[in-house]
C-alpha cells in the first residue's frame, strides 16, 4: 500500500484566475498510485538545477514536466495523454521508435529529442507541447481544434527518454513557463502565489515506485520493465529476496528493507544513500538453509526516510502454500 506521507500540497498556491490560461491534468492516472512528476522545469539561472520548491528534482535547463510511469509494462498496456488546455493542433509527429536513448541511436534522435509528440497553440502567446508519445499513438492532426481532455495519444518512449514519460512543455510568447510557478523563473522557495492549474497536483518529493519479490537479486533494466516480481516465490526458492524501486533520492536518505513471515523477521536492512538520484533499487534477501520456507503470508515493507521522517512506503505480500499444494501446482 502506497503511503506517501511528504505528499506536499499546493492548496496555499492558488490557481489562475477566472479568465487566465489554466490547465487540467494531462494523464489518466493517479500521482502518487500509478504515476509520478519525476523531473519539474529547472528554476536555476546557473550550471546548477533546482525544481521550484528548491529541491533536486530537476535537472540543468530542463524545460517541462516529466509525467512518468513506473514500468515499462505501464506503457505498454497504455496511458492515455489528453490534452491540458482547449486549443490547435500545430504540428505532430507520429513516427519514431519507442527505444531507450542509449547513445548509439543520437544520430536518429539529433533535432527530434521530443520524440513523437503534438504542439498545441492556445492564442494569447500560449503553447504546449507533449514529448515522447507512443509510435502510432497520435490521434489528432495538424490545424484540428481540440478541447482540454481531448485524446492526443498515449505516453511512450521515444525520442531522448531514459524512461515511460510525458514531457509536458508549457510556452508564453515562446518563452518556457513552469505552470507550477509561472511568476517566479529563476528563482525557488514554498508555495507560489498561484500556478496555472486548474486543480494543481500535490507535489512529491521523491518515493517509492513499486517493490516485489524475486529468488535472486533481480537487473535494474527487468525491474524498469515490469518484469522483476517473481512472487509468489515456491516453497524451495533457493533464497527470498526482497527489492524496492525509488525515485528523487537525496544523498543522506536511508531506504529500510523489511519482510516478515510466518516465523516473524526474515529480513531487516537499512542502507545510507550517498547519491542523489532520479531512480535507483536496493535488495536485500535471504538463502534458504535446507528444506523449505515455511508455509503462510510473507510481507515485505520497504520505506524512504529523509531527515528521520518517512517520506514514502510500500508494502506487498505473498503467499507460500504449504509442501502439498505446492507440488500439486
């Protein structure tokens, strides 16, 4: 069960006013459930990065808002992308692959780094922009009206992505405006006088994605698919391992590994983080010592402190049935 205790509100941030560009949610999904904003628009002027509350999820010159899934399998069962605001279609692209940039495919990217994606122009010198959609999943065309929570398409990842997103770019007169604090670029600290959401999202800062169970510690790429749960485990697994997938870590967070069973405590870890990071996992795991595991529910709790204080925690349980039923699967 998903936690996520520092959710931050922006309630004290009021939305634009009665007449002002305002924008709805761009995704079907719930942040904090089924999504997350991995990256908001830099606020430093300098070589530095800074989100607009002045903490680090952000990077340097970042110019939108990262609408990201946990799994690649998320993208591929498919998110649906709406668009924010009532406006025209500008222009689209349809085309690229869905593919990791992994440095051997720049030369394709090179001027196409949004991926397939649509530009919407809502008059009054506003523009918005949807990066890294889904091949073949744009559904509007060019010079189409559209109104806000239309479909434009699904998320994907194509073009210069490490991960399933949706970059959202907001513009006025070209200039890019972060829609969570339009009257402050260059600039951080608390809540914002207004932002341009209709409804603003509760801000995040950092969480667990997701956590599973596996016989051996499991490869960050078949965790980033959707592919690392194994459970529930068999009876003679020859170990029980237990990860957790986190993301906006800050160096001095600690993330505590637990799993409980039938006989009380089968796992118990607690690891330092040194780095700041977009997204990392950590296991931690027994072997089996002979025989089998004991039949019943195992839990495992994994939870990300920052300060002392829980930012986020995630639970999931399996069951172990006993040696006969197990045989007989």
């Amino acid at each position: 069960m998903r936690l996520a205790a520092l959710l931050t509100s922006l309630s004290l941030a009021a939305p634009a006013a009665a007449g002002d560009f305002r924008l709805q949610f761009p995704l079907d999904c719930t942040l904090g459930e089924d999504c997350h904003i991995q990256q908001f628009t830099d606020h430093d002027p300098g070589k530095g990065a800074t989100d607009f509350t002045c903490g680090t999820l952000s990077y340097d010159g970042h110019k939108g808002t990262d609408f990201a899934l946990p799994y690649l399998s998320d993208m591929q069962a498919g998110v649906t992308v709406r668009a924010a605001a009532d406006g025209v279609v500008r222009g689209i692209r349809n085309a690229m692959p869905d593919q990791y940039a992994d440095g051997a495919n720049d030369a394709a990217i090179d001027g196409k780094e949004c991926g397939n994606g649509v530009v919407l122009s809502h008059g009054g010198g506003w523009e918005t922009q949807y990066c890294h959609m889904k091949q073949g999943s744009v559904r509007v065309e060019s010079g189409q009206k559209v109104r806000a929570g239309d479909v434009l398409g699904e998320v994907g990842l194509s073009g210069k992505t490490q991960f399933p997103h949706l970059h959202l770019s907001v513009r006025k007169d070209g200039a890019v405006v972060d829609p969570f604090a339009p009257d402050r670029p260059g600039s951080c600290g608390g809540a914002p006088a207004r932002t341009l959401w209709a409804k603003p999202p509760p801000y995040q800062p950092g969480g667990l994605l997701g956590a599973g169970f596996s016989a051996a510690i499991p490869g960050f790429g078949a965790i980033k698919a959707g592919a690392a749960d194994q459970s529930p485990l068999a009876a003679d697994a020859p170990a029980m391992v237990f990860w957790a997938y986190a993301f906006g870590s800050r160096a001095g967070d600690r993330l505590e590994l637990a799993v409980t069973g039938p006989g009380g405590e089968v796992v118990s870890h607690s690891e330092a983080l040194e780095r700041t990071q977009a997204q990392l996992f950590r296991a931690a795991g027994r072997r089996l010592r002979g025989g089998q595991w004991p039949a019943g529910t195992y839990t495992g709790t994994a939870r990300l402190l920052r300060n002392g204080a829980e930012v986020d925690s995630f639970s999931r349980s399996m069951v172990i049935p006993p040696a006969a039923d197990a045989a007989s699967q």
